[in-house]
C-alpha cells in the first residue's frame, strides 16, 4: 500500500509537470490526487477481479489511475 502511494504521488508530480495546460494543479493536490488515484485504481481493479496481488496490470492500473486523476483534476477545477 505504501509503495502505491509512492509511485503515485510520483506519477502525479510528473503529470503536473506535462499537463498541456501549464501547471494548474499545485504540488500538494499533485501529491494527494496522484496517490488517491493510484489507490483507487488499484483496489478498484482488486474488487473487480481484473488482477491478484503481484500482477504487473496492477501496478499499470495505478500509474494510469494516478494520471487520469490529476488530469482530470486539471481540467475540472475552475481557473482564477
């Protein structure tokens, strides 16, 4: 679990930098929303019985999880 929240959060620092609209998510929503999203993808993937524990889907469930959310994220949040 610990090591999801990791690469998420790394994933979603590195979807703040490359997202096509600058950076509109600031660092610590980048952190937050790329380790949630790891998460969820994850687990997600868990219950729907798309892969076990030690699968290498699981690990891509959760650095795709980890980018779509902050992506999304970028582009729902409303500008100042």
């Amino acid at each position: 679990m610990l090591g999801l929240a990791v690469v998420g959060a790394v994933v979603g620092l590195a979807g703040r930098q490359m997202h096509p609209s600058g950076r509109v998510v600031s660092l610590p929503a980048a952190l937050l929303l790329g380790a949630a999203g790891a998460l969820a993808a994850f687990y997600t993937g868990r219950a729907a019985h798309l892969f076990t524990d030690g699968q290498l889907l699981g690990w891509g469930a959760a650095i795709i999880g980890a980018a779509v959310l902050v992506g999304v994220w970028g582009v729902a949040r409303p500008r100042r």
